[in-house]
C-alpha cells in the first residue's frame, strides 16, 4: 500500500521524469567530459610530434652545417683539424654565455611559455 502512495506521489510530483533528466544529464556531461578529453590529448600529442619532427631537422642541419663549415676552414688553413677546433670553440662560446645567462634566458623562456598558454586559453 505504501508502494502504491510513493508510486502516485512521484508521477503527480514527475520527481520520478526529474530523477531520469538529472541522471541523463549528468551521464551526457561526463561523455563530453571524456570526448574533450581525448581531444586535447590528440591536440597535444600532435603539437609535440610536429614540434620533434621540427627540432630533429634543425639539428640535423646544425650538424652537417658546422661540419660544412668546419671543411671549409681547414681548406683556408694548413692544418686539417683547425676548421674543427674553430667550430668547436663557438660552440663553447655559446655554451658557456648560456651557462652564465641561464637564470635569465630561464626568465625569458618561462614568460614566452606562460604567454603562449594564456593565449591559447582564451
């Protein structure tokens, strides 16, 4: 008899229509939820593979660049290995004003980064 009356009271008060709305809802949230999910981690996995795939080929012209150059010094000197060492030493030049400018190139680099992520968010 009670079933009966809670029965009744719901269809008149349609809690039982709310109830299946709200949980409707909610499970229609939560695949959205998962399918922006997936989204942005194709978003940032697509990003990080075009961006290693960028890198990769710079270093690559990096490399054979300097060991272009490298040959091409050694052809102006006597020796066959001073072309190298002049190659090299730039390279230490660069690495150690990094080395000593680092906290602000640090600076530099997470203030692009930030505004990069600000930009994207709006």
């Amino acid at each position: 008899m009670m079933d009966g009356i809670k029965d009744t009271l719901f269809k008149f008060l349609r809690v039982d229509n709310l109830a299946n709305n709200v949980t409707g809802y909610v499970e229609t949230r939560v695949k959205l939820l998962k399918i922006e999910i997936k989204e942005d981690v194709a978003k940032a996995l697509s990003k990080s593979l075009a961006q290693a795939t960028i890198f990769f080929f710079a270093f690559l012209f990096l490399i054979f660049f300097s060991i272009g150059m490298a040959e091409f010094l050694n052809t102006l000197f006597t020796n066959s290995f001073e072309g190298y060492l002049i190659i090299s030493g730039i390279y230490l030049l660069l690495f150690l004003v990094f080395l000593f400018l680092r906290k602000s190139v640090n600076k530099v680099f997470k203030n692009f980064f930030s505004d990069l992520i600000n930009k994207n968010e709006e």
